[in-house]
C-alpha cells in the first residue's frame, strides 16, 4: 500500500473508474437500473454472448458496482445501491455537459421523429390533473420491479395490437427505461400514426425513483398553514442548511457511495435471509432492523465523546424547521454506513425494499424537524413526530439532554425508556452549550470537530 493515503484512496476510486470505462458495462448497470437480471437475461437484452457478459458482471462485482443474489440454481445481479445508480447519472449527465458528439448522435436518431420531450415536473403536473395517459412501454417484469405510479404497461412489441384499446381524445405520454432508451421514441411514433397525440417522457423510471418526489415542498406549505411558532422561511441559518441540502442531497451520496464501496470491510457472505419474500414483509422487517440499529447508532453519537463532536454540526441548529433535517456532517453518515453494513450484508434486502425504506425515512424525518404544531396522540408512542423531536434538540438550559433518539419509530425510546414528551410543552431554547460560538457555515462546521482544542 502507498505511504500517502490520498494516492492510496484515489487508486481506489480509480477502480471504480476503471470498471466503467466500457460501454458494454455502463449498458448493463443501465439495465440493472430498471431490475435485477440473471446473467442470460443481460446477455440477450446487450447482444453479448453469456461467457462475456458474465465476465464483465465479475469486472462490476470487483469494483463494488454490483451484488449478486442466489436463488436456487439461478443468481442475480442488482445494484449495489442507490449510489451506484446516482454515480451513473452524474456520469451521464458529465458527457451530455461537456462531450459535444453526445448531443450530435441524439439530435441524429431522433431527426425527424414526433418525439417531444415532457419534463418530469411537466409529468406530475399532467399526472395529477388527470391530462394524459402515462405509457410505460418497457417488458413486463421491469414494470413489475417497479413502474412511475399510474402508469399503464403496454410492452413496445404488443403496443400495434393494442391501441384499439388505448383513448383517442387524450395525450399519451409513453416513457421507457431513460433518456437515452428509445423504446418511447418507437411508441411514440406508432401512436402519431394511428391519429393519436403521443409525447415522450424525458426521463424514465429510474430518474423518477431518483427523484424521489420529496415531501419537502409539501411539508414547507403545511409549516405556513399550521406552524408550531412564528417564524420567517429565511430564519436565521437557513442558507446554511439550503447547502447542506444541496450537498447532502446531491454530492454526498456519489462521494460516500464510491467510497464505502472500497472500504476494507470484512467480507460477509450473504445469507440472503429476504430471498424470496413479497415487498412488503420485506419493507417491514427492514423498518424494524434498521430502524432499531439507527436508535442504537444516534444512541452512541450522543455518548461517545468523538462522535457526540462530529453530531454536534445537527444539534447547532437553533430554529427548527423540515430543511433542518438536512444539516448533518458526511462523516456521520460514513458512521451509519459502516455499522449497518453487516446488517445490510447478512440480509440481503432487495433494491426496491431498500428505495422504499429510504423514502419513508426522509418523510419521517422532514415531519419530525417541521415548525408544525402537530400532536400525534397515541401515534407518538409508534412514529416519531416534531413534539417529541424538538425536545432531543433541547439546550441543557431548557430541558433533559440524550432523550428521544427516534429516526423514524419513536417506539424504542418508549422501551428503553429515553423518551421524554411532557404535555403542553416546548424547549425555549436549542442547541448545547457553548453553541453561541459554534460555527455557522458548512464549511467551517466540517472542519470544527477535528480541531484539536474542539470541545
């Protein structure tokens, strides 16, 4: 190993690079972007002989870019996670910013071709007035693996004996496996000739998934409607946590992404224990796994004294609201990544699982930061919410410190008896102590828990 960590670090990124300097494997992560694939089914889909395709699934597996799942005689290749497909778009969008041919070869398929493109907002918007017919056109079991919700799946092979069926007096917006898959193209072309009006869909269900369609916004409104105090939307440290979103929603997930996947973590063989079980069991028991596993870790970044420095960046939050969720340092995140990594490992829980789980723990999460006057009841002993929350956030000054360590089940701490939620009250003040000279940029709050004098 290199004496200088840094060219030792980015020998191993180089990895990751240089698995992907090949079009046919950036075509099969492509593919497993949509759903797992067994090798022969990879090996038809890119035009690639078995033998080759199952050496380049080896080239991706070495570089951390995908895992494998046995069932029976059969494996299976997915993602590695939600990163890989993050890493891929950010690639892609790379190319189409700064590669000029890019631009050309599509301009060139796409010549003369009734294909206008409808933006994904532009897609929401038509899906919840109820102004077009969403097409997905992709083979069955990618709709099945997951599909944008409302869609209707027509397989491009079957669309030409299907569009008697099909409305003539309504926009069709057929989408297929992303920009660059020009299924939709073809739809849309034979829908123009049978008279009806058909447009493509910019982007396919992965970037959808990608999205993720956030609460956020949703959340914001109902903290104008209902708030918990008054407080402006710019209150004081807002454009902190503007870049924390920014840069934790966009940035850090590739950065951490390519680097845990070269972690020198012990090799666990999967056990594979969610083979074979529908979505929702397996969304249930991840909810419950992790769920306790992330009470246990937020548990320890209270109480050991390095942790507790490098946590301290979210508790210097001193208005709450949903954006404040967002402000936490990248080395924390490392933190849960690499404790629940033998969970992850040993249980084997599918993609899909995984996204929907994530999903449900950031709304969680935007809720239980919101300025909202919210009372619960008896849910608050089953969901954490904003009451129970904003007392974890509590100045010693104010209230009990290292109560309610809820993520998104506020359960635990009724077990292990950390909760803390006395009736009709609120914490006047947040934060601890000495956080009057915390600081109060991104930038040197990253860089405030490896000072050597940091308290």
């Amino acid at each position: 190993m290199s004496a200088n960590p840094k060219q030792a670090l980015f020998a191993e990124f180089a990895r990751i690079g240089q698995a992907l300097a090949n079009p046919a494997r950036l075509e099969i992560l492509d593919f497993l972007a949509q759903s797992e694939r067994a090798v022969q089914d990879l090996a038809r889909l890119c035009g690639l002989s078995v033998a080759n395709t199952s050496q380049h699934l080896q080239t991706l597996r070495a570089a951390g870019l995908v895992q494998t799942r046995k069932q029976g005689l059969h494996v299976f290749y997915s993602l590695a996670g939600p990163a890989v497909c993050q890493l891929f778009r950010s690639l892609r969008h790379c190319g189409e910013t700064h590669l000029a041919e890019v631009d050309r070869i599509v301009r060139a398929h796409r010549s003369g071709t009734p294909a206008e493109a409808v933006s994904l907002p532009e897609l929401r918007r038509r899906l919840r007035t109820g102004t077009a017919l969403l097409l997905d056109v992709r083979p069955r079991e990618e709709f099945a693996a997951g599909h944008i919700p409302g869609a209707r799946n027509i397989p491009l092979a079957e669309l030409r004996s299907q569009l008697r069926h099909l409305p003539a007096g309504v926009d069709i917006i057929a989408y297929c496996r992303g920009p660059y898959c020009f299924l939709s193209d073809e739809a849309v072309a034979l829908l123009s000739k049978s008279g009806r009006r058909a447009l493509r869909a910019g982007e396919g269900f992965p970037e959808w998934k990608a999205r993720g369609w956030k609460v956020a916004t949703v959340v914001l409104v109902l903290e104008r409607l209902w708030p918990r105090r008054s407080q402006p939307i710019l209150r004081q440290g807002f454009f902190t946590d503007l870049t924390y979103l920014v840069f934790n929603s966009e940035y850090l997930g590739v950065l951490l992404g390519a680097l845990t996947l070269r972690l020198p973590l012990p090799t666990i063989p999967p056990a594979n224990l969610m083979a074979g079980l529908s979505l929702p069991v397996q969304f249930l028991v991840l909810l419950l796994v992790f769920d306790f596993a992330q009470w246990a870790i937020h548990n320890l970044l209270h109480r050991v004294p390095i942790l507790w420095r490098i946590h301290k960046v979210h508790h210097s939050i001193i208005d709450m609201d949903w954006i404040g969720n967002w402000r936490f340092h990248g080395v924390e995140i490392l933190v849960y990544r690499v404790l629940l990594y033998p969970l992850a490992a040993l249980c084997g829980f599918g993609v899909e699982a995984m996204f929907a789980y994530g999903v449900f723990n950031t709304a969680i999460g935007h809720f239980a930061h919101s300025n909202l006057n919210v009372r619960l009841g008896p849910l608050q002993y089953l969901i954490n919410g904003p009451q129970m929350h904003l007392w974890h956030h509590t100045h010693p000054d104010a209230g009990p410190v290292n109560q309610n360590f809820a993520i998104s089940l506020s359960l635990w701490d009724w077990l292990f008896r950390t909760a803390y939620v006395p009736a009709g009250q609120a914490p006047t003040l947040l934060g601890f102590d000495g956080i009057e000279r915390y600081p109060t940029n991104i930038l040197t709050q990253t860089i405030e828990p490896f000072r050597p004098d940091a308290p």
